[in-house]
C-alpha cells in the first residue's frame, strides 16, 4: 500500500493544485519512487489512497503502471478526505492480504530494497509490524521510536530514530485488540497510526531495524527545492 490521500499543508502553495504524491524529485513525481522499488522487489500489487485533489493520481497511474497493478482506496470521493494513516489502512484492508507493506507515497527513499527476505523474515517473527527507521533529520530531531538489541521496536528509548513511514505490517495490527475500527471502515473513521504501534510495543508485537540509505521526507517547498540541487 501506498499513502497518497493527506493535504500536504506545509506544501503549499504547491499542493493547491498538485497532490503531494505528484510533485516531482529528479524528474519523477514523488509516488513514482516506492512505486518502481516495489516493483523492483516483485511486490507489482498495488492498493494507493487518495483524498486531496485525489482524481489525478489515478489519471497519472492508471490502473497499471509498468509491470504493477494499482487499485485504489479513494477516501476524499467515499468520505469527503483523508483518514489518516491507520483508517485509510483498515480501509483498505479488504484488498490487501494478511502481510503488506506500507509506504507513503510523499518520501524519498531511492536506496531502500523491498524484498522477499524481509518478508519472510517478518513473517517468522511473529510480530504484528516491522519498522524501519532512520537517523533523525534536522527538522525532527528528538526521533520516533528506539530499537532494542533484540529488534524490539520501543516507544521510549534514551537513542530514538524517525520513523521512515516504511513498514510492514499484518492485518491483525489493524483489529482487536489493538484496533476497534470496524474491518473495511465502512463508516470512514479517522485514526492516526501511532497508538496502534505503542500499543503493539508494549506487547513486544513490532520490530524495527535502521535503514541508513538516502531518505527525505519531502514536507515543504524547501526541502523539495533542496532535494531536487
């Protein structure tokens, strides 16, 4: 899955008229980035939300792009906007499987590689999400979460890193008794992503391992300028 549906508001005047997604990096609009790396790694179906300005992105996409199917969760047209993170996920949990990852669609991340292996490796832990995070920008230096020796991903640790937005999750996350959103989220209930992942920390439930390859989070004309020299 790929997060496109949020406003963009730091972005603007640029996402007046443009969704996030679509602004470009080195030619490419933002999306198109995890999109090929997913692809890359054999991971070609595809589920994006959409909200702001949301009827571009398909008509950018399409229903497929290159090698990768991409169906859509199409917030702003269902409800009127965006979910947030984890309601635009229990959203669209009907068209994903029990393992997936999740990536926005407004980071730069050209280095990462989405592969099998880390899929597996998920799956044999046993964990309900797996994080990558990654040394704390300038704007964001306090951190997300800390990384135990044993994987483990903490809610409060003396070295936290930021949250990268790349992860993989399993459905169960985003269910009983960590979720109480109704599967499919037929009444479009918005609900932020953070206190599921706390409240899965504090079972031991996710993990996190530091990703230190290239990583932006595109969120103001600057930095997209800064990116872009």
């Amino acid at each position: 899955m790929i997060l496109a549906a949020g406003r963009g508001e730091r972005m603007r005047p640029l996402t007046d008229a443009t969704p996030k997604p679509l602004l470009e990096v080195a030619g490419k609009p933002l999306m198109q980035w995890p999109v090929e790396a997913l692809a890359a790694g054999g991971f070609t179906d595809l589920v994006v939300n959409t909200a702001w300005l949301g009827e571009q992105i398909p008509a950018r996409f399409g229903e497929r792009f290159d090698e990768s199917t991409i169906a859509y969760s199409q917030e702003g047209r269902d409800f009127g906007g965006a979910l947030e993170t984890a309601g635009g996920i229990v959203r669209a949990l009907p068209m994903l499987g029990d393992v997936f990852w999740v990536a926005a669609g407004d980071v730069y991340a050209p280095d990462f590689r989405f592969t099998r292996e880390a899929v597996e490796r998920f799956v044999a832990s046993g964990r309900l999400a797996l994080l990558w995070l990654v040394p704390n920008p300038a704007h964001h230096p306090t951190g997300d979460f800390g990384i135990a020796e044993d994987g483990r991903a903490l809610s409060e640790a003396a070295q936290k890193y930021t949250f990268s937005t790349i992860a993989l999750y399993r459905a169960a996350l985003f269910a009983p008794p960590h979720c109480d959103i109704e599967a499919g989220n037929p009444r479009g209930i918005k609900a932020a992503l953070a206190p599921l992942l706390r409240d899965a920390m504090r079972s031991g439930l996710v993990g996190a391992e530091l990703y230190t390859g290239r990583w932006a989070d595109v969120g103001t004309p600057d930095r997209l300028a800064e990116l872009n020299r």
